[in-house]
C-alpha cells in the first residue's frame, strides 16, 4: 500500500470528520427535551458509527462508550472505517450531555477526535482530576499540586489581574462542595455546570466569549482526552490525573497499559500527535448553537479543528429534511 494511502492526511480527513459529528447531533434532533436520555445516545451512536464507516481509515476507538460487554456499538477497541487508508485512533462521545438533551440544556455537543495510531491516551472509564487554563500563559503557572487557592491566586497573577476578575468552571457535583467554596472565598466567582466537561474545558479556550478562565475538578477520563484534543488545535493547556475507587479500576488501567497510577499527564502527554476534532451543538451553548428545526429543513453549527495549522472553522449545515 502506497503512503499517500496510509498517511494521516488531517487536511482531506477533516470534513469528513465533520460529517460525523453532523450526523450524530441529527439523529438526536427529534430526542431533544423528550426525558429519554438512552434512546437520545443510542440515536446519536448509530448514526456516528454509520458514518465512521464510510470514511477511507482503519480506526480503533480508544475513546467510547465504554467496555464491548456494556456497549454494543462504538465500544472501546471497535474497528471502525472502510479498512483502507491511514491506521487511526479514534476519541468520541457520540452525545457528550445526555441529560442536557433530555432537559433540553444548555452545551450538548457530538463530539470526535482522530489522531494517528498510538497517539491518543487510552484512558480508562474511571475519574481524572482535571485543570485547564487557556492560551497566553506560560507553562505550569497553575499545576494540580497546588490548592484551588493557589491556582486562583497564581492565575490572577499571571494575568495581571485581581482574583476577583477570575471566573473559574466547575462541575457541580457533592464532590467538589468543598473547592467550590474554597474558590469563592479567594473572591473568584464560578460558573456552574451540570454535565458535559468537554464543553467545559473548551470554555477556557476562549476566554473573551465565554468569560472563563481556568477549569477545575474532577470528571471522566475519557472526557479529559477529548478536551485535551481540543485544547491543541485552540490553545490552552490541561492537565490531567486518573483518580482509582476500588481494584476494579486500577484493574481497567492495567488493562490500558497504565502503570504510573500517580502519574500527571500535560495536553501533549494525553495527545502526542497532530489531531482533528470535531464538536456538533444539540442544544444551545457559548462553543457552538444547538440545532434548529425548520419546516423544511434542520440547520446544525460545528467547530471543526486541526492542531497542525492551528485553524478552526465555524460551519453552518443546513441539511433538508426529506
């Protein structure tokens, strides 16, 4: 087989990426505020991997819905893509805010990332400690060896900013009651959220947007890979550190081929290579629009990314309704 086969081509697999994005958010259109989040998933699955299939690659989801005994389809180490061209990794989540669907909330996205064979973490289904900062500041002004405390103060400095001109993202959940108030007595403010930690952290890559600055907390892994996919092609940094419950979890780690339990993982540790990333809104949110019923016709918005030139693209889908 020839290189021009077997190459990671970002640039010619990128709209094809888009693609797949595009179709899941369709296919959970008619879901969205019904209450039934599985059927909402489970929409947005099929229709991912129909399409995953018709691009020219041999992918392996490294990212996805979990086990192949609790997923049937887009599960973990599924082969994906016609089986000709370019060896890849794949990271998704193919309705990455479930429950923001079923409530019609805001920041539901589809979101895919691709990478070259190898180079995507394979992080398992277990918690990561997570801190993300956006593009401008120099490396490991903040850190996750400091407290919530510090990493406000630190920031603030870094930014020749007063604390109380920090708005920090923090998932709400009981877990992390204690850094919310935490960072609120530094006189940072907070912007809540209640699903969807990839959105999350993209937030911090556009900070004039979406008026924050630093993530913080702990939620999945697999979700810490796809946000560290799309801080490389925007700009930030992230910093990632798996969390173990029980000896099942160290187990899934082992499994992954983690050994360092302890270990702190950079952006370009959880991503070594250049990467492609696409996110399709469902709902409404500060990183894209969600989707738009027409009579005719449904109207999507994705963000489509590549880390080797830096660019990102806003597109406006408008797909009839036959």
């Amino acid at each position: 087989m020839s290189a021009s086969t077997t190459d990671f081509n970002d640039r010619m697999l990128s709209l094809g990426l888009a693609r797949v994005s595009e179709a899941a958010a369709h296919a959970s259109a008619r879901l969205i505020g019904r209450g039934d989040e599985k059927a909402a998933d489970q929409a947005a699955v099929n229709a991912m991997r129909d399409q995953l299939n018709k691009l020219d690659i041999r992918g392996v989801v490294v990212i996805g819905e979990g086990e192949r005994d609790e997923a049937p389809m887009l599960f973990i180490g599924e082969e994906v893509g016609s089986g000709d061209g370019p060896e890849v990794d794949i990271a998704l989540d193919p309705l990455e805010g479930t429950t923001l669907t079923a409530k019609d909330m805001p920041n539901a996205l589809t979101v895919i990332a691709m990478a070259p064979r190898g180079t995507l973490l394979h992080a398992p289904d277990v918690y990561m400690d997570k801190l993300a900062v956006g593009p401008g500041y120099d490396t490991d002004v903040v850190s996750l060896d400091m407290t919530p405390t510090e990493r406000v103060h630190a920031l603030a400095k870094a930014g020749g900013v007063k604390p109380e001109d920090i708005t920090v993202c923090i998932l709400e959940r009981p877990r992390h009651e204690a850094m919310i108030a935490e960072v609120r007595a530094t006189g940072a403010a907070i912007r809540l959220i209640t699903d969807g930690d990839v959105a999350g952290v993209m937030h911090v890559a556009e900070p004039e947007k979406t008026g924050i600055d630093m993530y913080m907390g702990s939620g999945g892994a697999p979700e810490g890979v796809l946000a560290a996919s799309a801080l490389k092609c925007m700009g930030g940094q992230i910093w990632g550190r798996l969390l173990f419950r029980n000896d099942d979890e160290r187990g899934r780690a082992a499994k992954a081929g983690i050994t360092d339990l302890n270990r702190i993982y950079t952006r370009d540790e959880m991503v070594t290579a250049d990467v492609i990333f696409s996110a399709t809104g469902v709902t409404n949110g500060s990183i894209v629009k969600g989707l738009r019923r027409e009579p005719n016709f449904i109207e999507t918005e994705t963000i489509l990314m590549r880390s080797k030139t830096g660019s990102v693209r806003r597109m406006i889908y408008r797909n009839p309704i036959r």
